[in-house]
C-alpha cells in the first residue's frame, strides 16, 4: 500500500504516525460491524421464526427494524460526534453494540427480539457516524478519497464475511449467532487507543438546508430518492424470505442460507468494483439501470423453480450482479444532480431513503408472503421490470 500522509494540520501533531495503522484498523473494524448489523443473523431468522413461534408475515420486520433506527439516529449522533468527538460517540455505540446485539440471544419472544434489533439499529448508526467522521478528519484531500476507497472495501467484504460466519455459528443453535455481536466489546476496548483530540470537524453550516430543501426538491432528485427506496424494498425480499423460503422447501441449513446471502454480495461487489460505472459510460444510465433490474427479476422469478444448492447460488449471484448494477449508478446520479455544497447532505438523505425502502419492504411484502407464500419473489420480479421497463423508456424520450 503506498504511504499515505495524515491530515497536514493540528491532527498530524496530535497523533504520532506511527499509530495511524492501529487508528486505521479500529475504524475499519468497526465500519465492518456497522455494515453486517443485519446480515451477521440473517441466516438463522427461519430457525428464529421456528422456535419463537412468530408469523412469518411479521418476521421481516425483526431483520429490518434496525434500519429504520440506524436511519434516524444517524444524524443526531453525527451531529453529537461533531460537537463532542468522534472518539466518545464510537466508543459508546460500539459497547452498545455488542450488548444490545447480544440480548437478542436471550429473548424469548418476539418483543424482546424486537427491542434488541431496534437498540443495534441505534448503535449502527452511532458506530457508522463515529467511524466516517474520525476516518474523515484524520486525512485530507487525495488521502482522504484513497482511504474511503478502503473503507468501501473493507465494507464490502464484510458483507460477504459475516453472513458465513452468522450461518456457521447457527449450525450449533441460532442464538449463537447473536453472540456475534459481542465483537463490539473488544472492537470498544481498541478503541481507547484512539487519540483523544483530534480536529474537529468544521461546525454545521445551517445555511446549507436551504440548498438541500431546493435540490431535493427537484424531481429527478425525488424520482431517484424514491428508486433507491424501491430498490433497496426488493434487496430485502432476498436478505428476508429467500432463507425462509429455502428452509421449508430443501431444508436449508444456516451455513447454505449463509453462503446463498454471501453469494449476493459477492455478486454485488465485484460489480460494482470492477463493472457498473464502465457499463454506464458505455450504453447510458438508464440503460445500465434497466439491465440490472432485469437481473434482479430474473434471478426473483427462477427462485421458486430451483431446488439445487448450485442453482440457487448461481440465482444469488446473478441478483447481487443487477443490485450492483443499479444501486451505484443511481448514487452516481444522484451526484451529479446535486451541487458541491450540499452533496454529501444529499447523498445522505438518499442513503436514508435506502434504508426506510429496506425497513418497508416487510410491511409491503409480508402479507404477500402470507397469502401467497413464493408469490412474494413473483411481486419483487415484477417491481424490479416496472422499474426497469420505466429507466429504460426514460432514455428514449
């Protein structure tokens, strides 16, 4: 890795280079948890449902509450780490973290299980505005892009990381994978070994809503904060149903609902890495974007059909390629629409609008799953043409 130079003010004083390597993997490490909040139990939740004896129309609300906290206390708790200090806001999510998360391996209904998601979720969010902000503050300019680019990439193989572990450690009885969680506590006590000053970040500028209230308000801004939530509604049919689906129709285990999520974000990694922005710049946005969703659709429509592991992980793959098609290229639009002063605060809100499509899925899907059971992958292969049908048509005019 080439050397990378610390930010060249009061930061750089204040923290011996030596420790920006230790610095830097405390950040990562805790990045990484964020990310896998709700994949690290995703693999055991039929097994959950099982034993707990809670409906299977309101199982998805247990896997997705915690992004609709983590949505709502992520600005607050940014704004807190802005006024007290990363440091301290990430050290008392982490712990939470690894507590909160942990109590849901002792519940014994679906109450409790719920209140444990909705307090990770509220942790989540604390550890994602922690970490960004410090990663943010301790390098500038060139090195600063260069080490979010390794973030993106820790968080990315998180995402295929704690899925394998979530369903190899259900093996052995599903509330073990909750203990997972409790990787927050070591993860905390590391991060002591943060500085405890470091440069703040530069006070809010309030002025700056009105210009976000004005970009938001254009419509293809609002079009495209309403397609990240619809896209992220159809993300959350896999991460939810497909396990449960697998379980009652094959008999999957934890490990094979594992390996079926970790596929997908294998999927979505590589081409988002290596693919989505090329495929854009070479046939046009709208184009890419109707392709991927024809992928989702595809991959939606032939779960039902399959019964080989191969097949169903081929399946997986094919839906993590559309999804990483699609979901780069409308940030990357969303970008592009929006002025250099208030992009991060838009791009923020549109992450949020992500995150509420993935808290509704459940509340839209579930009584589809009830009625019609595999209907549920029919509904979500459809969506995901109408869009695509939609993006497509878009370019034509």
């Amino acid at each position: 890795m080439p050397p990378v130079h610390p930010a060249s003010d009061d930061a750089s004083q204040l923290v011996p280079s030596r420790q920006y390597l230790v610095i830097l993997m405390v950040l990562m490490c805790a990045g990484a948890l964020s990310s896998a909040t709700g994949t690290i139990v995703a693999p055991v939740f039929p097994e959950v449902l099982d034993q707990l004896q809670i409906e299977a129309q309101w199982a998805g609300l247990l896997v997705s509450t915690h992004t609709l906290t983590t949505a709502l206390a992520s600005p607050v708790l940014g704004l807190l780490a802005n006024r007290l200090g990363g440091r301290w806001v990430l050290l008392v999510s982490l712990v939470s973290y690894g507590v909160f998360g942990t109590l849901g391996a002792f519940s014994q209904g679906a109450g409790m299980l719920l209140l444990s998601r909705a307090l990770v979720g509220a942790a989540s969010g604390g550890i994602a505005a922690g970490s960004i902000g410090l990663l943010s503050n301790l390098y500038d300019s060139e090195a600063r892009s260069r080490m979010m680019g390794y973030a993106a990439s820790v968080l990315s193989t998180a995402t295929v990381i704690f899925p394998l572990l979530g369903g190899a450690v259900g093996l052995y009885g599903w509330r073990w994978s909750f203990v997972l969680y409790g990787l927050g506590l070591p993860v905390a006590l590391a991060s002591l070994l943060l500085p405890r000053r470091l440069k703040r970040a530069s006070a809010v500028d309030l002025s700056q809503t009105k210009g976000i209230r004005q970009t938001l308000l254009q419509p293809n801004v609002m079009l495209l904060c309403l397609a990240l939530a619809v896209v992220s509604a159809i993300f959350y049919i896999v991460v939810v149903y497909v396990p449960i689906y697998l379980k009652a129709e094959i008999g999957a285990s934890t490990w094979l609902n594992g390996v079926v999520l970790a596929a997908r974000a294998v999927g979505a990694a590589v081409i988002s890495a290596v693919g989505a922005s090329r495929l854009a710049k070479a046939v046009g946005a709208n184009r890419a974007i109707a392709l991927g969703f024809l992928l989702m659709a595809l991959s939606l429509a032939t779960i039902p059909h399959l019964t080989s592991p191969a097949a169903i992980l081929l399946a997986a793959l094919l839906f993590g390629l559309g999804f990483g098609i699609v979901m780069p290229t409308f940030y990357s639009a969303l970008a592009d629409l929006s002025p250099a002063a208030v992009r991060s605060g838009v791009l923020a809100i549109g992450t949020g609008c992500a995150s509420l499509g993935q808290f509704f899925s459940p509340v839209c899907f579930g009584p589809i799953w009830q009625a019609a059971g595999i209907g549920v992958f029919y509904a979500g292969a459809g969506t995901a043409l109408l869009v695509g049908l939609l993006a497509g048509l878009r370019r034509q005019r």
